[in-house]
C-alpha cells in the first residue's frame, strides 16, 4: 500500500526541470518508492550495489 507524501509534487515538478534527482535520507523511509510511484519513466539507480558504486567511483563517464 502506498502512502502519499507531501513531496510529490515538488518531485514532479523538478523532474520537469531536472535530468538528474538526487533523494537523500535515512534508510528504509520510503525515498525509493516515492520516486518510483512519481515518476516511473526515469532510470533508477542505487548504489547498494557494490559494483554500481565501483563503476560510479572508476569511472563515472561510462556508470552515467
């Protein structure tokens, strides 16, 4: 179940102005999912994953 947030709309509107969104903040609080359910046209992309954080740091040209 999702619950809305008073952030979607600023989302949505940044998204329009932005190619790029950064959404930062404690772990397990929803950030992922509030940008997936914004807007589900953008990639996605964590760096939990420990080769997506090696690639970004090594060589951030080819990670974007």
């Amino acid at each position: 179940m999702y619950i809305s947030r008073t952030l979607e709309t600023s989302i949505l509107s940044l998204s329009n102005q932005f190619k790029v969104l950064l959404i930062t903040g404690a772990r397990q609080v929803g950030k992922s999912t509030l940008l997936r359910y914004c807007d589900n046209k953008r990639n996605y992309v964590t760096l939990d994953d420990y080769r997506e954080r090696e690639l970004a740091l090594d060589d951030p040209e080819l990670f974007l």
